[in-house]
C-alpha cells in the first residue's frame, strides 16, 4: 500500500511511521487515520518488528485533528467523525496491545490527537521547546485517541483534568516533571535519540517485553494475588522459552 499522509520503513527490527502532513501541522484528516491503521497491523503481524517510533516532518510533531476538514463535511461532520474515530480508535487499540514497545518522538507541539500518541508511547523523548495540550475543550469537543484512558494512568486524574478542562500547555520541563515524557534532549537531538532508544529496544527480548506491557496494563483491574498470579505464569513460561534459556546462562 502507497501512504501518503505517513511514511512507514521497517529497518533493523524498528518500524518508522513518520507523520508527513507538515504543511498542514501534521493535522490528522480520514486519509491519516486509515493509513495508520494498515500500519498499526502491519507492525503487529510483521515478527521483524521489535519495536515502533514515531516520528514527524516539519516543525510540529502534530496539531491534532483536521478541524477544517471536519467543518466542512456541514451537516455531515457527525458521521465523518464517527468513522474517523473509529479508524484511530482500532489502530490506538492495536499500538496498545502489540508486544513491540512503542517510541514517540517530540518536536514542536503535540496537540488533541497528536497528544493521545504520546500517550500511548512506552516511552517518550522530547526536544527541549516541545509543548503539549488537550486542545479539545477549546474546540467545544472531548477527547478521543484513547487520551481519556490513557493520560491520567501516566500523570494522574487530577492533573489529567486540569489539563482536559482548561488546555493548560505544558512545556517539555513540565511534561517530565510530571512523567508525560521519559527524558527531554535539545531539539536537534530529538529524532536520533528515538532512533537509539528503538534500537536499542528492538535488541531486547520482545516475550519479555510483551509480558511487561501485559502485566502492567493488567495490573490495574486485578487484586493483589491475582496480578502476582499472572506474573508467576508469565515469568515460568518465559523461564522455559528461547529468549529466557538464552538469557538466564551465566556470562
């Protein structure tokens, strides 16, 4: 398939999806959001993939969605974004549960759509000039992408409100200050640093991993012995895998 919105390479076990609307801020349209839901599942089904980075063009990691797109479909725009949604939403649900860790990126601003990305990252590396916002309230709309789920799980309800009610932006300080982002680097280091990291993930053991990701998303329904449970049966089928015998022979 020929993207057009994203650019999508699988190189030394890392999948590249590229953001490529610079001219339009990045801003994800109904062609953006089909396309990253092919490769949603191209990265899930493809056992080079070790591992996922997002990256963008231009000076802006994302401006959310295409509002203009959305005002123009008038009395249409309900359906649009229902079908929308349900695109990104699919592909959220795929990023979310595959094994590979997933990387992003940030330069420039992250906003509405653009911000739920960040959210679902394993980790995030940010330029020092990087900014974050909700942005949806100000558009008289709620967030979508999985931002309701996912972002107070990483900065907590209370700040996860603030920020969805009053589209309060966070410089890159702010963001690792309150754990939106792992690490900020200066903004010409920003892709490389997500290249290195990926790499040096996709070497990694991706059971492992996917165990890890597994367990900690299941961690918060399950009851202490439940989730202690889960990890006796997680790290014993690991003990007897490939990965684990090979990895557990002393150096």
């Amino acid at each position: 398939m020929k993207y057009e919105t994203l650019t999508f390479k699988v190189e030394k076990n890392t999948a590249v999806i590229t953001l490529n609307r610079p001219d339009s801020a990045n801003a994800m349209n109904a062609q953006m959001m089909d396309e990253l839901l092919h490769i949603s599942v191209q990265c899930d089904t493809n056992p080079e993939v070790r591992a996922v980075l997002f990256l963008a063009e231009g000076p802006i990691f994302c401006g959310g969605g295409d509002l203009r797109a959305f005002v123009d479909a008038g009395d249409e725009v309900s359906v649009k974004l229902t079908k929308c949604a349900a695109r990104f939403h699919s592909s959220i649900a795929v990023f979310t549960r595959m094994k590979a860790p997933i990387i992003v990126a940030v330069n420039g601003i992250a906003a509405g759509g653009g911000l739920s990305i960040v959210t679902i990252a394993d980790y995030v590396v940010a330029g020092e000039s990087a900014q974050f916002v909700v942005a949806y309230t100000a558009a008289g709309l709620s967030p979508d992408g999985s931002a309701t789920y996912h972002l107070p799980r990483r900065i907590g309800d209370s700040r996860a409100r603030e920020l969805m009610l009053t589209n309060r932006w966070l410089d890159s300080a702010t963001a690792l200050d309150w754990g939106l982002v792992n690490r900020v680097v200066s903004d010409n280091e920003v892709d490389q640093s997500g290249i290195d990291l990926a790499a040096s993930l996709a070497s990694g053991s991706l059971p492992a991993m996917g165990a890890v990701k597994d367990l900690l998303r299941e961690s918060y329904h399950n009851s202490l012995e439940t989730q202690m449970e889960l990890e006796e049966k997680s790290i014993a089928k690991l003990a007897g895998s490939p990965d684990g015998q090979e990895g557990m022979k002393p150096l």
